[in-house]
C-alpha cells in the first residue's frame, strides 16, 4: 500500500553559487497520530458523557508563522509523473485570542493533526476553526485530476529503447531516466518562476558508471545520491538566447535533468521534485531590474555620444564640400576674366601686364582647387568611414537594440516579479489574506 505521509528532509540543497544539492526522504505510516481528531463534531452520546468533566481551558500563545496559510501539497505520483493522489498539509496562522480562525479551502476529507480544535462550514469552500490559542495544522485531499501549476514527467530507457517503469523493475543493462519539468503557468508576458529541486537514490550494488546532465552525482555511504536544480519555464520567457547582449554566452536554463548508469536488477525507491517559488525576494527583484537599468541607460548614452560625433563629423564633411565648390568656383571665375584679358591684352597691349598676372593666379587657383579637392575627398573618406555602412554605424546600431533588449528584458522581470508575489495557495484563500505553498512530487518505486 502505497504510504500517503512524508517526511522530507532535505541534506544539501543546490543553489547558483554553491552547486550543491540533495534531497533525502523518508516515509512514516498511513495513520493519523494517537490523539487527532477529525474536523467532524463528536456525536451526542460522546458530548452527553463528557457533560460532567471540568470544562477544559486553553492558553493563547503568540504564531511564529509569516503568512496567514501555508500549504504542502503532497502529490503521490506513477511512475511517469502522473498524479495518483494529492495530499496537502495546512498550517493556518492564529490571528489573536478569541479572533476567529477563518479558511478557504477546496479540499476533502479535512483532519486535524496536532489539536482539538473542531471546524464548521460557513458557506461554500468557507470554514470556521475553533480557537484554542494554538495555529491550525490539519492535512487534507484534492482531486488528482486538479491542474497543477507544475508538473514532473519521468521517461525510462533500457538499452536505448523507451521502456515504461513497471518494465524496467529487475533489468540489466544501461538506463537512463530523464525527468522533464513544465511550469503550466507560462505567459508569453511572464510566468510564476517555480524553482524545482530533483533527487533520487540509487542502489550502489545495483548501479555503476553514474552520469548526469543538468544534475550532480554524490557518492554517499554506498549509494548514489542524484540531484539537480532549475526554474522550468524561464528560459522560454526571458528567451536570453535570442539577445545580441548575451548571444555568445552560454546561459544555462533547462527544464530537464537526465540520469544515465549501468544497472544489474535494477530498482528504484522513488524520484522526488520539489517546487517552490517565492525563491527570489521582492528586494531581490528591484536589484536585478536597478542593475538592467543602470546598463541601459549606459548604452542609451552610447548611442547619444557616437550621434553627436556623427553630427559634427556630418558638418565636418559638409564644410569640406562647401571649400571644394568654393575653390573649383574661384577657379572658373578667373579662368573666365583671364579669357577676357587675353583678348583685351591683343587689342590694347598696354593690358598685357594685367593680362598676365591675372593668368598667373588662375593658374595657381587651379592647383588651390586640386589640393582643397583632394583635401576634402580625404575629409569625406575619413567620415565615411566612421558615419557609413561599416563597424561605427554598427557599434551605434548594437547599443541601441541592445537598450531596447535591456528595457524588455526588464519589463519582463517586472511580470514575473508581479506573478511571484500573486501565487500563494493552491486549495484557496481568504480575501486580503496571505499564503505560501510548495509542492513536492513522488513517483511510484520500481521494485
């Protein structure tokens, strides 16, 4: 029979900068502890025989919970993923003595673990607890057919043939397993970043020659301990591959982990994944978005600089024009007086002097017109090549789309940011009230 508590322990966790994870469990039995009591009133008889007992009184003592509701959904899962059962677990926060203790909940089969304190439904999915002083622990069930916002699907290869779980109980030969994470809450604006967190063990007398990718394999006491980290769903949202800014940089976002080993009557307690999100503070948001901004805007002030230097080299290169008509002008206008001299000096030689010198300086403005000509062509050359289609014009055109990148970019964190801080239940929650929810996700063993 399939057990339906957990005990999760988690021994090493993997983050960014450590990169080191593991996630261990352990199981207790399928019965509620001695003492519990269902959310149901105890029947008549029972009040009737308690009629003479010293009325019981309570102490309040002050909630160190954060939020209002905090939820653990437990999700008991096939071999491949698919949900079987769903199990939460919910603490609720005691708002104060003789404060009503008021929940929203979609869940069944309601059960109180650590108290006495008796629930009555006041309207529909709306309940009322007694208050003893003490928060509210009780476990509850969902529909396993209840979407989830994230989901594991575990795929099994023997041999290099897609075996299914139930096939591979007992082979011999080389496996892999490879486990795909979607995150159904995936917008092209955003989604709810949902880190999931993967372990399983292996049997070290069954499994040799351990590899995994997007994972990390740690020896521990004989067996192998298999884990790996990421956020499914980022890299489709931010789609930092497409971006000229980090486009030669090998950003690693992936939403699957693979496991491959050499196995001799293999077996398989479980595969476990952890999703949770509110991973990221909101501070830590308005870090990462001040950081984006502040590039931005650097790159918003490259393009205003490598504009103005086009600017002035553009009146550069139109002043070197201007020079250039204006000799090849002076040159034509005395080449025209001298041609009118020549023929005054022929007919009238006291202006032959005249004539001549006036011949010289159109002779010596041809060569002023030639040296300003190739002078300016140089001008013109040079601005050309910081102003034209070449590596300038596309350093100016790089900052800008890379600004604009920067700006999405930024935009897009802001949804997420804003989609993070939105998810804090699954089964439901009061107006105005606050929440946190994780989910973990256990396939079937292979045995």
């Amino acid at each position: 029979m399939r057990q339906n508590i957990w005990k999760y322990r988690i021994a090493e966790r993997a983050a960014l900068c450590a990169g080191v994870c593991a996630l261990l469990l352990t199981g207790c039995g399928d019965q509620p502890a001695e003492g519990t009591q269902t959310a149901e009133k105890q029947d008549t008889q029972e009040e009737s025989g308690n009629a003479d007992e010293e009325q019981k009184t309570y102490e309040y003592e002050e909630s160190g919970m954060d939020v209002d509701k905090e939820e653990s959904v437990y999700v008991l899962a096939g071999t491949d993923g698919t949900p079987d059962e769903i199990k939460v677990t919910v603490a609720l926060r005691n708002p104060g003595k003789d404060s009503k203790i008021e929940d929203t909940s979609i869940l069944t089969d309601i059960v109180n673990k650590e108290g006495d304190e008796e629930c009555v439904s006041v309207g529909e999915d709306a309940y009322e607890w007694e208050n003893h002083g003490q928060d509210i622990h009780y476990e509850g069930k969902a529909d396993p057919a209840t979407e989830l916002p994230v989901e594991v699907k575990v795929t099994y290869y023997l041999d290099g043939g897609e075996v299914s779980g139930e096939e591979l109980a007992g082979a011999d030969g080389k496996v892999k397993i490879r486990l795909d994470y979607t995150n159904n809450t995936g917008t092209e604006d955003g989604i709810t970043p949902f880190a999931a967190v993967s372990g399983m063990l292996l049997d070290g007398e069954k499994v040799k020659h351990v590899e995994a990718e997007n994972g990390k394999v740690k020896y521990m006491n004989g067996d192998y301990l298999v884990y790996g980290m990421t956020v499914p769903g980022l890299a489709d949202v931010l789609q930092l591959d497409d971006m000229s800014l980090t486009k030669d940089h090998e950003i690693e976002l992936n939403d699957y982990m693979e496991v491959s080993f050499d196995a001799t009557d293999f077996a398989l307690d479980f595969t476990a994944t952890m999703f949770s999100n509110s991973v990221l503070e909101q501070e830590n948001y308005e870090d990462i978005t001040e950081q984006l901004g502040d590039l931005a805007d650097k790159m918003g002030d490259a393009v205003d600089s490598t504009g103005e230097l086009k600017e002035k080299i553009g009146k550069l290169r139109d002043g070197g024009k201007s020079l250039r008509q204006g000799a090849d002008s002076l040159n034509e206008g005395l080449n025209q007086v001298n041609a009118a001299l020549a023929q005054m000096a022929a007919a009238d030689p006291s202006l032959a002097q005249i004539s001549q010198a006036v011949s010289e300086l159109a002779t010596g403005s041809s060569g002023l017109a030639q040296g300003v000509k190739s002078y300016t062509q140089g001008v013109e050359k040079a601005c050309d090549s910081l102003t034209g289609d070449n590596a300038e014009e596309k350093d100016e055109d790089s900052y800008e789309t890379q600004e604009e990148e920067l700006r999405e970019l930024i935009r897009k964190i802001d949804n997420i940011k804003e989609s993070d801080a939105g998810y804090q239940n699954f089964s439901g929650i009061g107006k105005g009230k606050t929440g946190q929810v994780s989910f973990i996700i256990e396939t079937q063993e292979i045995k």
